[in-house]
C-alpha cells in the first residue's frame, strides 16, 4: 500500500462493514473498489494513514456531503472519526 506514497496511505473506510481499501494515488481508487465490492457510498470516508507514526488524517475530497452535513474536506463528526480510528487501528494499527 505504500507504492504511491512512501510514508502515507490513502484509505477509504466502510464504516458499516468495518473493512477498509488502501493504496493507490487517489481516495477514489479506494472508493471505487469498495463500491465493486458491495459497500454502500454513505457507508465510506476517507483519510490518510501515517504508519511509521500511527496517525490518521481524516481529509479527503470524497467526504465532501452537504446532504450528510459534512460540508468540507474534512471528518467533521467526532463519532465518525472514532468509528474510523478504531477500524483502521484495527486493521493496519500494526503495520510499520
């Protein structure tokens, strides 16, 4: 997953399935292939993944949701970020 960028993951997480789609030079990579694969478009976010310091950037131009109430870049609802922490911790929280 570190192919495009040497020290950050772009992600998108299925909030609802507790999965997640990394790599790439786009959320939207992410996005689509989460899509593919049955997620449901309200159910995904995106953020960046820092490994070597275990940090989460909740910013992504796909979590732009006006009708949502998400009306920027970034993960406004501190209840959503959390659910994003824990699944991503989770699933990549050992990764280095």
């Amino acid at each position: 997953m570190l192919e495009e960028y040497e020290t950050m993951i772009k992600i998108v997480v299925d909030v609802h399935r507790k999965i997640l789609a990394g790599g790439g030079e786009m959320h939207a990579d992410c996005e689509s292939r989460l899509l593919e694969q049955g997620s449901e478009q309200d159910d995904l976010w995106g953020a960046n993944w820092y490994p070597d310091e275990r940090r989460i950037e909740y910013e992504s131009l796909i979590n732009i949701r006006p009708a949502m109430g998400n009306r920027s870049v970034v993960i406004r609802d501190e209840s959503l970020r959390q659910k994003i922490e824990m699944i991503t911790r989770d699933l990549l929280g050992q990764m280095k």
